[in-house]
C-alpha cells in the first residue's frame, strides 16, 4: 500500500494537484474507517446509517479508481461526495441530534480540501443553512446554540487555513518554476513544456520552434562593471523577452547562467529566424546598463517530424554554437 501510494505521489506533483492528492488521502480513509463501520450498522438493521456509510465507501472507492486510472475530474467530488454528506449530516441530526453534529466537523474538513475554493465555500454554505435548523428543531436551545456556532467556527477557522495553504502552495509553486532573477521561467519546467509542444504539434499538424540566445562575452561585462551590472543585464533582457512574447502559447525560460530559450508556436522555421534577427537587433539597442552596448548570439531550430525534445534541443544549441564560432551577434538556423 506504501508503494502504490508512493507511486501516485510521483505521479502527480504536490504543487500543481494539491486537490487531486487531497481527495485521494480522504478517500482512502473514508474507505477503510467506513466500510466496517457501514456493515456493523447493516448488521444491526440500522439501515439509514449503514446505506449512507456504504454510499460514501462507494463514493470514496470511486474517486481513488478515477485518481489511479488518471480519469479524475474536480467535478467529480462536488456531485458525488458533496450532496450525499451534506443530506447524511442533516439526517444524522434529526435522528442523532448532538451525535450527528459531531460528523459535521469531519465533513466540513473534508469539503475544503476535496473541492475548489469556490465551490468548498458554496458547499459548506448550503451544510450551514440547512444543517443550523435542523439544528435548532432537534436539539435543546441552550446546546442548539453553542452547537451552531461551533459548526459555523469550524467552517470560517477551515477557509482561513485552506486560503493560507493555497497562498503557500502558490508562493512554492512560483519559487519553484519562475527564475527569481529574472522571472521567466526556469529549467524545472522546460521538459514538460516543451513535450507538451512536442506531442500537440504531431496532432494538431503545428508548427514549433525554439530560440537559444546567449548574451555575447558576458564574462566581460562581470569582470568589468561587477556581477550587479551582470544581473542587471540579466534582470533586463528577462523583462524584454517577455515584453516580446505577444501570444499565451509562446514561453520564455532562462536556462542557465547567461543563456535563454525561447519557444515559439505556431512558427515555422524561417518566421522564427526572421523573429530572432529582429529580436538580435532589439537587443543590441538596448542600454540595460549604461555605456556598454550588449549583444547576443541566437541558435534556431524548427521541430521536426518525429523528432524528440532532446534532439531537437541539440540542434538549436548546435546552432548557437555555430552563431558564435562564426563571429558572435548573429543568428544561424
């Protein structure tokens, strides 16, 4: 069980399926804490509790095989394990009283987790507004009280830590693919871009290309003005990539220390190199610092049919190279 669960982890990353995870930590405990609990109470001939224990060990069971064949959905917890908690939770009070309330707490968690924020609140909201008279109906005054203002508490207290952990997660996520210098995107997140371009290009029939740029005898410019006037080359040619990418579908990285890439879809080879002579002379009119005059050199490579992300990575560095054997601030492709 370790192993499967470890596998899952892998494959899906904690900063971008935080839900996903989440629902599936929750349904496995609803599965195997439920399933005993739903047949001793069908044993019992408590019917109400044992069909809506074993409804949710079905819900549950259901969300962990979509989760494992990669079928899940977020809409799939908002109509399945939503409504049937919410209806069990406001039964269970009416024959449970200060019982059912307790299988409130557990449940209002669990939808903030298991659900997007919007819909987590649009959930607990419809719990309060039906549960709180049931509440008042059911149960002495004096406790109906205390007891709607804990399910209320319990609610507000759950929005607050999930809005704080999505905050985190966001922050950790933009650490961890945005280059803090000059905040494009890093090499973490290159592979999967650019696999991505790969595979919707062989099925859309698309045209892709890649841009490598690297800025021209950038160990001068640290030598003489200092690494501040280096970063601050840097820093500037991240804000004037990204200034030149007018399209969603275009990506700019910073790859290494001096070294950018660029990906164009939707361009073909000889648009792209028209893109990066223009881009080469954009930046040799650029003053990131005073009285030095930086240049680069661009390598261009249009995917190929059939070719991977490595080969065709290979290839625009081979035509950076290239670009800088044969003198440097020019474009070969």
């Amino acid at each position: 069980m370790k192993q499967i669960f470890q596998n899952i982890i892998e494959k899906y990353d904690p900063l971008t399926d935080f839900r996903v995870l989440a629902n599936l930590g929750i349904s496995l405990v609803g599965f195997i804490f439920l399933t005993p609990f739903a047949v001793y109470n069908l044993l019992l001939a408590h019917y109400f509790l044992g069909l809506g224990a074993m409804l949710l060990v079905l819900i549950s069971l259901f969300i962990i095989i979509s989760i494992l064949l990669n079928k899940y959905r977020k809409i799939i917890p908002f109509i399945t394990f939503t409504p049937t908690v919410i209806i069990i939770v406001n039964m269970l009070i009416v024959k449970q009283g200060i019982i059912g309330i307790l299988w409130s707490y557990p449940v209002i968690i669990s939808i903030y987790f298991m659900l997007t924020e919007k819909k987590a609140w649009l959930a607990n909201f419809i719990l309060l507004v039906t549960a709180i008279p049931q509440i008042f109906l059911n149960i002495e005054p004096f406790i109906a009280v205390r007891a709607s203002a804990t399910m209320a508490c319990v609610s507000v207290c759950s929005a607050i830590f999930i809005r704080i952990i999505l905050y985190q997660q966001n922050l950790l996520k933009k650490r961890a693919l945005i280059d803090p210098l000059t905040k494009l995107y890093n090499r973490n997140i290159l592979d999967i871009t650019l696999e991505q371009a790969v595979a919707q290009s062989q099925r859309t029939k698309t045209q892709v290309s890649l841009l490598a740029i690297d800025i021209d005898h950038f160990k001068k410019i640290n030598d003489t003005k200092g690494h501040d006037a280096g970063d601050m080359v840097l820093r500037g040619l991240g804000v004037f990539l990204k200034s030149q990418i007018k399209r969603k579908a275009d990506k700019a990285f910073r790859t290494g220390g001096e070294e950018f890439l660029l990906m164009l879809y939707g361009t073909d080879k000889n648009k792209a190199k028209i893109f990066a002579e223009t881009l080469r002379a954009k930046i040799e009119n650029q003053s990131f610092i005073p009285g030095f005059s930086v240049k680069a050199s661009i390598g261009v490579a249009a995917l190929k049919k059939d070719e991977n992300i490595n080969e065709w990575l290979k290839r625009c560095d081979e035509n950076l190279y290239l670009a800088k054997k044969q003198g440097r601030n020019r474009v070969i492709g």
